[in-house]
C-alpha cells in the first residue's frame, strides 16, 4: 500500500484499519462547505497540480489527507482493544476481499483466511466491521463502483459486472441503499460538482 507498505503493519492496523471499517458506510461526496473536508479537496487539487512533484510529496500530503479523515472518524469506533486483536485476526480474509470483490466469494474461503469456523467468523467480523461480511462485500463493491463512476466512461451495466454484481437490477437496489442515489444521480452529481470520492 502506497501510504502503509508491508513493514508498517502497526501503523496501517492504526491508522488505516479504523477508518475503513468502522460501521458507518463513509462514502462521501466532499464539499468546500465543511472545513476539515475543504482542507482535504485543497491537498488533492495540491496532488494534481504538482504531480511531477515526486513521491515523498504525493505520499506526505496523502498522509496529511489521511490524518483529516482518521481524526474525524476514529472517534466513532468503541472498543479498541478489541478492534485491534479481531483486525490482525481477519486481516487476511480483509486483504482477500479487497483483491478478489469482483469475483465470487464464499463465507467458507473467508473463514479459512482466518483460521476460524465460520460462526466464529462472521461474529468476529461483524465486531471488527459492524456488518456482516456480506454486507460488507456488497458496501465494498459499491465503494469500488463509485470511483469507476467518477473516473471512468464506463456504462453502468458495465461497472456493475465488473465489480461483482451479476444482477444491474440488485445492484441498483443496492448502489441507493449506501449512496441515497443511484449510480446515474451518482455519476452526474460529481461530475456537476467537480468534488472527489473517497
């Protein structure tokens, strides 16, 4: 990962781990009309204006980023101690799920990743996550789909197969679910707003 690679596992579990999985579903459309989210937009106007800046640039303000949302999120997670140990012991299924969401995954495969049954599985997760890891794939296939939606010209029959959901129908159904829009709105929303996805 490019702000925490492999040799920073305590930093990534610290930093990262609660932000990405705490039980709110933090998609967002950032605006210039909340402070701390203008701070952020100002720092990825600064990446894209500068991108020949080089690497240590592009990853110090990406921590800058980071450090906005960890700090405006973390506060909204209870039971750190707890957090900690159950994200080193699913971080693998976690690590699975993100490389392989476009694909079909089952609960049996992502027990396994664990070293657990798949009772004590999905009990661990939904403590880590707040959701179960059903839902969660689904969340994390939406999020994936927002930024093809954004970044791409891709048709959205396209997007939705290409981030795992075989039904345009169900994807739909669940694209307003997370995002109170759909991926049309979605799409055209962003674009008229110039604004970023995170």
């Amino acid at each position: 990962m490019f702000l925490f690679p492999e040799s920073e596992t305590y930093s990534y579990n610290t930093y990262v781990l609660p932000v990405l999985h705490n039980n709110l579903a933090f998609a967002t459309v950032l605006t210039e009309g909340i402070d701390w989210q203008k701070e952020i937009l100002t720092y990825l106007n600064q990446i894209i204006q500068n991108q020949e800046a080089g690497e240590l640039y592009m990853r110090g303000t990406s921590l800058l980023i980071w450090d906005k949302l960890f700090h405006h999120h973390i506060s909204k997670i209870g039971g750190k101690k707890a957090f900690y140990v159950n994200a080193d012991q699913l971080s693998d299924s976690l690590v699975y799920i993100h490389k392989n969401y476009h694909q079909n995954i089952t609960l049996e495969e992502l027990a396994e990743y664990a070293h657990l049954s798949e009772g004590q599985f999905c009990r661990s997760f939904k403590e880590l996550t707040g959701m179960t890891p059903f839902r969660y794939l689904i969340r994390y296939r939406i999020l994936q789909s927002c930024n093809q939606l954004l970044l791409t010209d891709k048709k959205v029959t396209e997007i939705a197969l290409s981030c795992g959901f075989n039904n345009i129908s169900y994807y739909n159904r669940a694209f307003f679910k997370i995002m109170r829009m759909t991926p049309t709105e979605y799409r055209k929303t962003t674009e008229k707003n110039s604004t970023f996805i995170i």
